[in-house]
C-alpha cells in the first residue's frame, strides 16, 4: 500500500486527522465531483464542515427529534442544534395540528344513540 493509499484509509478507531483528511481526501473529492458533473450545485468553496450541517439538517427532515440530533451531533443540549437548525425544525404548514385541535372540540358520536349531548 503506497503512503496515499494509507492517507485514504479511515481508522473509526482513532480520532479524524482533520487536515490530513481535508487535503487527501475530501478536497480532492469535491474538486473530482465538479469536474465528473459540471452542473452539480457543488460551490468551490464547499467545507468539509458542511457535511455536518447537511447531515443534521437530513435528519431533522427526516423527523428525528432535535434531542436526538443533538445526541448525534455532540452538542451540550437540544437548544443548541435547535438554535442552529431551526429552518429544518420549522413547519410552514400547521394543518395536522390544527385539525387535531379541532376534532378535540367536537363532541362525540355515540354509538348506541342513546347520549344527549348538551350543547348544539
């Protein structure tokens, strides 16, 4: 195995050599990829950072609370990923809730027709 080989091997093990990662395999990766596909929305100056923010942004799309994100991410506590990630935690749409407010004022249906219900 030549030293570049070796650079481009990761040992989950032991902790991530940002820099030597950075300049063997990320950076490369990034430049490659604009070049393979042109019209990739992939900026110059994409940061190997990015992909955490990328990552945390997926899985709150993906309806993973934002305690667990924050367990993922290694932040101190949920407001943290919150405050960073609240576009991702937002919901433009609030139909489902609303709906569930109003069936909670509607009075029941009974079944057996034999329940007067006091109000209109």
């Amino acid at each position: 195995m030549t030293d570049a080989e070796a650079r481009l091997t990761v040992d989950w093990d032991r902790p991530l050599q940002h820099a030597n990662f950075y300049k063997a395999v990320y950076r490369p990766a990034v430049l490659r990829a604009r070049r393979m596909f042109p019209t990739a929305a992939l900026p110059a100056g994409l940061r190997f950072h990015s992909l955490r923010h990328t990552y945390a942004s997926l899985c709150g799309e993906a309806g993973i609370s934002v305690r667990q994100v924050a367990a993922f991410m290694g932040h101190a506590n949920a407001t943290i990923t919150e405050h960073i990630y609240t576009h991702v935690y937002k919901k433009a749409d609030h139909a489902d809730e609303m709906g569930k407010l109003g069936a909670m004022s509607r009075p029941a249906v009974a079944r057996q027709g034999n329940v007067i219900p006091l109000r209109g």
